[in-house]
C-alpha cells in the first residue's frame, strides 16, 4: 500500500480487526499519494475496548513516523467519536509522539460536513446502541443537528465487515429525512465507498462515510488538490 511521490505520504492506523480500510481508502486516495498503514488493538464495541485502543498509540504513532510520513490519520469513528474532545486528545498524543501532524476520521467527518455546508444530519450505523449515542452526542457538541441516529446493533469489526453495502443503503433509505442536509454512513469497517454516489442521487443530498471523509481530508491535507469522481461530492468537487 505505498508509493508515490517523495514527501507525499499519509500513515494510517486502523483498528486490528478492520478488514476494509485499507483497500477503501486507497481507492479514494490519488494514487501519487503513498500510504502506511499500521494497526491498534480492537475487534469489538465495548467501552472497555473503545478505550484500550489507544493505549498503545504512541507506539504506533512512533511506527509511522519511522516511515517519514507527512501526516498520521487515525482511522477508528468509534473511538474519536467518544467523547467532545477524543478526537483532539489523539492528534494532541501523536503529535507529542512524533512531531507529526494529525487527523482523526472524527475531525475529518466534521470538516467534510462543514464544507458541504450542512448543519443537520442523519448518522447511520452498525453500531450497539451504546456506541451510536455516542456518536450523535459528538456530533451536537460540535454544532450539527442530529436529525436521527441509528444503529444495526452489530458488535465487532469483522461481522461488521459480512454485510453486503445493500444492507447499508437500506438502512439509510428507511431513515431519509427531509429535515437533513446530510448523511453519514459512519464506521471504517463497513462496505460502503462503492454505494455513495448511488445514495447521494437517491436522496438528493450529500453522503459521507468514514473511510471517504479520512481519505479526502487526509488528501488536502497534503495539500493535493486532486479531485476524484465516483465516490460522492465530497471528494468529486471539493
């Protein structure tokens, strides 16, 4: 998953059990843009997992820097989503760690929607319960209007990753809302880049997901200003 031009490279970690990041977000990525992926611990949703994820961040934050990247992006919704500040306490550690700049799939969801222009959304997820509400509640701390937030109540990263995207456009489709600016199908884990520009015709607005948000953000943040059709608005015009 390398390459690219010299001094243009993106290091990204990824939950242990995420079997699909990687490929999404090389997919919507220029491919003069390198990228390196490294892994934290985590195949399930609990609260005590969520949180032990990022114990060992700094090592391998430290990882990725020993590629000389330009920039890190953790790349977990769950976890940067956890709380009002999760997303800044995590860029703030591997800045610390390396003296890299980073991003989080958290701040790059927002900053897609800010771009968008969109203050009201419907969060669609496969999420336990638990893990949703914490989610939307990130979302309102940061100014957005949670039209609805759903969940398939699903529990690890790998069953997760079974469902085929229909389940996913369903999903979203029984929960349109006039009231939303956007959507957010959110997790890293889930079949979904394939699906987006098929949505956002079908309900007439934006659709982000987590694995496009990261790969666009990360993108600019390189200072590429590359533009790539087929997955969405986000990434085909801004």
């Amino acid at each position: 998953m390398s390459g690219g031009v010299a001094g243009r490279r993106v290091g990204m970690i990824v939950p242990s059990g995420n079997i699909l990041a990687e490929d999404q977000v090389r997919a919507m990525m220029p491919a003069e843009i390198g990228l390196h992926v490294t892994r934290l611990k985590l195949k399930g949703s609990s609260a005590a997992e969520l949180d032990a994820m990022i114990a060992d961040l700094p090592k391998a934050a430290d990882l990725l820097a020993d590629a000389r990247v330009d920039l890190i992006a953790f790349n977990c919704t769950a976890v940067s989503t956890r709380s009002r500040d999760a997303d800044r306490t995590i860029t703030d550690e591997i800045a610390r760690t390396t003296g890299i700049a980073a991003v989080t799939t958290a701040e790059a969801l927002l900053a897609g929607l800010a771009v968008l222009g969109a203050r009201s959304i419907v969060l669609v997820t496969p999420y336990i319960a638990s893990v949703v509400d914490a989610e939307a509640a990130y979302f309102r701390d940061h100014g957005l209007d949670v039209v609805e937030a759903v969940g398939a109540g699903i529990d690890s990263n790998w069953d997760m990753a079974q469902a085929r995207p229909e389940r996913w456009r369903e999903l979203l489709l029984a929960h349109r809302s006039a009231r939303a600016d956007a959507y957010v199908l959110s997790c890293t884990a889930i079949r979904t880049h394939e699906i987006i520009g098929a949505l956002e015709h079908e309900v007439g607005r934006p659709v982000l997901t987590s694995n496009q948000a990261i790969a666009w953000h990360a993108t600019r943040k390189t200072g590429s200003s590359a533009r790539l059709a087929g997955f969405g608005r986000l990434l085909a015009e801004y």
